[in-house]
C-alpha cells in the first residue's frame, strides 16, 4: 500500500479558529436554557452548568492539541483511534462521527434556521424542511469550490457570530434585570440526577471543541496552529456561552421561560428564549430582530460543519481502498463526493429523525469517543514517554482525567435516567463494528500506513 496521501495545507490559524468556533457554537447555547429552568430552578446551578461544560470541553482541548501536534493528519476521532489503538477503533468512530457528529447537528442547526426564518418570513414556515435542505444544498455547493472561498466565507460568518452574541451580552448589562431567578439549596440541586442529564444538553452545546482535528492535514503549521486554534476558541466559547446564558437569565423574566412546554421538544419551543429576549430588549418586534440575527449565525455552524465533516470520509477513503472514491480531491482542494455523501446523510436526517433523537444520540455516542480519545492520551504518554511532541499539554494528567470524570458522571447519570439513548448509542456502536467486520481483512495494511 502507498504512503498516506499528502493534501495542500490551505488553511491558516483564522480559519481553523473560525471552524472550531463555528462547530461549537449551534443551536445548544439558544436552545437548551428553557429546559434547564423547569428542572434546575436555580441561576447559579444553570450557570455552573456551562462552566462545567466548558472546564469538560477546555481540558479535553488541551489533550487533543498535543495529539494533533504530534499527529496533524485529517479526520478527527478516527484518524487519532486508527494512532492510539486499531483500526477497528477509528473505523467505527469515523462512521459513527459522520453520522451523529456532523450529518445531525447540520440537520438540527438547518431546521433551527428554518424555524427562526419561519417567524420572520411567514411563507418560509410553511416549508420548514425545503428551507432546511435547501440552505445545506447551497452550503455543501459552496464548500464544493476551492477551499479558500469556504475558509474566507467560514472566517466572515463566524466574525458575525460572535457579534451577535457580544451585542446580546451587552445589550443585556444596559439593560435593567427582568426579574430575579428563584435560589434554591445549591448542593441539592446539583446532587439531583436532572443536573447531570441536563450537562448532557450543555455537553451537546460544546460539541465542536476538537472541530480543527478533523481538517489537521490541511492547516498551515499545525504544530503551532492546531494547539492554538483548539485551546483559544474553546476557552472564546466558554466565556461567550457563560455570558450568553447570565443575558437570557437576566432579560427574560423566569415565570416566562418555564412557560415553554418542556414535554415536547420542538424546534419552536426550543428557540423560544432567543424571540423572548429580543422582546425584552426592544419591545414586540425586538423577537424578531433578535431571531433574525441568530437565524443568520446558523447558517455559520451549517457552514463550519459542511466543512469539517467530509474530511473525516476522505481520510478514511485514504486507508480503506473500497472508500476510495470518497479521497479524490479537485484542483480547488475539496473533497466533492465526500461532500456530497454527507449531504445525502444529512437529507435522510432532516426527513426522518427528531430534534430529541439527535440531540440525545450525539451528546452521548460521540462523548464515548471523545473519552476514548483522551483514554489514547493517557496511553501514549506511558507507553511513549520520549515521543518527540512539539505541543505538551500543561497539566496534561489533570485535564485529561477531569475530563473522563465529568463526562463518565454524565453518562452514569444518562443511563441511570434516560436509558434510551445510551442503549441507542451502544447499538449504533454494535452497528458500526458490524460494518467493520467485512473490512477487516484491510487492517493490517492501514495499520501499517498510519503508524
């Protein structure tokens, strides 16, 4: 077997930063709050929440910065599992990322847009899912041309994201507070099995952390690059979520929020809070300046993840010869039938699966490879104490075991309150060993390759 195809690093620290921003910042940071009141009646609990979300996403940044340092090779989870234990391990994270981490965020983030352009646009809400598929049909075309014109478009979009979010925060300390969150026993509250089950929502939110892996082959410099773009924008992120969250709390009075029906998780319930502080802000149509201006930051995350995803096809295409195809790139860069696979993924997702479904099923298979990518860092520094690593992560033990901790108390947590989606999760796993099996007799030879 040849030697691991080497592609044209276009992609400088602006546009790795935007990538990882724009992955993590979808629909969660404007979706999940009104489902966090009805359960944690507590301001400081609900804040907590993001700061552990954050502290969770920050320590695993760091871990992954030192192996993408040493290991700047596209793809994301499988390209570090295919490293750290087998291919086994990477081919079932590759199908299984392609699918929950990238095809059902871009469904739920193109059906948020369609929902917001709904209430802005009254015609567009007659049509939900032809909007939805429609903004990823144009997103996927664009990506299709040279990789510069999607850096440059993910770098405009995502600059406007975080506008919009600092104009919300600021907006916010102008403004006189709603009304005061009601205090509960804050220990009380967090030892309540709903605290963890609602990280898993926050979790979701985060998401995106470890977005510049999954194009590492394509960044300039990635020993200097890929650390910086992981650590600033995931700790950006944190402090823009935590403020993002204290607006809503303070500019929607709490009466109103837990007036959104928590038993139905719809597009429309979800995005409620975001129209409720435009409201508070500016009056009746303050909803509507508010919605607009977090429909068009969606069209980042459609963009950012329409991007990152395919490249996790394509590296596999590199080492499984039967995905061949799916590798071939054009003079422009881009990888147009890994493209267009994921926008088929994604079409399939948007005509068949629910909001709920996603969410859950993301927050809780792709936090499993996620662990067992930290797992890999705690392993390769034991067993390979002299690799050369030209980024060492600071306190990398204390990150990395924090990180396993917070995430296996969600998921004990998850399991022990909505089982459901843990058993969907290890059935998806199951699955994708089942795709595996057939391929193994390729093994060997892609171990070989990336070793």
């Amino acid at each position: 077997m040849t030697a691991p195809v080497v592609t044209q690093r276009r992609l400088g620290p602006w546009s790795a930063c935007a990538i990882v921003v724009a992955n993590m910042i979808g629909t969660g940071v404007f979706s999940t709050l009104s489902y966090q009141v009805h359960a944690l009646p507590d301001e400081r609990a609900i804040l907590l929440l993001w700061v552990l979300g954050g502290i969770s996403a920050l320590a695993g940044a760091l871990c992954c910065a030192e192996l993408g340092a040493a290991r700047p090779r596209s793809g994301g989870e499988y390209a570090l599992l295919t490293q750290l234990f087998h291919p086994a391990a990477g081919f079932m994270a590759g199908w299984i990322s392609m699918i929950a981490g990238f095809a059902g965020p871009i469904a739920a983030a193109a059906l948020a847009f369609s929902a917001y352009l709904g209430k802005l646009w009254p015609a567009a809400g007659q049509f939900p899912l032809t909007v939805a598929l429609a903004l990823v049909t144009l997103i996927s075309l664009l990506h299709m041309l040279r990789v510069e014109i999607g850096a440059r478009f993910q770098v405009a979009t995502t600059l406007l994201k975080i506008g919009v979010m600092l104009a919300i925060v600021v907006a916010a300390m102008l403004h006189a507070p709603a009304a005061t969150m009601l205090h509960a026993d804050l220990g009380a509250v967090v030892a309540n099995p709903a605290f963890a089950v609602s990280l898993v929502y926050v979790t979701y939110a985060y998401l995106g952390w470890n977005a510049a892996l999954y194009v590492a082959g394509e960044v300039r410099d990635p020993q200097r690059n890929l650390p910086l773009a992981l650590i600033a924008s995931t700790a950006l992120v944190t402090l823009l979520y935590v403020a993002v969250n204290w607006a809503f709390l303070r500019l929607v009075p709490f009466e109103q929020m837990v007036r959104v029906n928590p038993g139905e998780m719809s597009v429309e319930n979800e995005l409620a809070v975001g129209f409720l502080a435009g409201r508070a802000l500016f009056g009746e149509s303050g909803g509507m300046i508010v919605g607009g201006a977090i429909a068009f930051t969606l069209i980042s995350t459609v963009s950012a993840m329409v991007l990152a995803g395919p490249r996790v096809l394509a590296a596999m295409a590199d080492d499984w010869p039967p995905f061949a195809a799916f590798g071939r790139r054009h003079s422009g860069g881009s990888p147009r039938l890994a493209i267009a696979f994921q926008w088929l993924l994604t079409l399939l997702l948007l005509v068949s699966s629910s909001f709920e479904f996603v969410i859950n099923f993301i927050g809780v298979s792709l936090t499993l490879f996620n662990m067992a990518v930290i797992v890999g860092f705690l392993r390769d520094r034991v067993m390979h104490p002299l690799r050369p690593r030209p980024f060492r992560a600071p306190f990398g033990w204390t990150a990395a075991l924090l990180f396993l901790l917070i995430n296996a108390w969600m998921i004990v947590f998850m399991a022990l309150n909505q089982p459901k989606a843990v058993w969907l999760s290890l059935a998806s796993i199951v699955l994708a060993y089942a795709g595996y099996w057939p391929m193994r007799r390729h093994a060997p030879a892609v171990a070989a390759r990336v070793g």
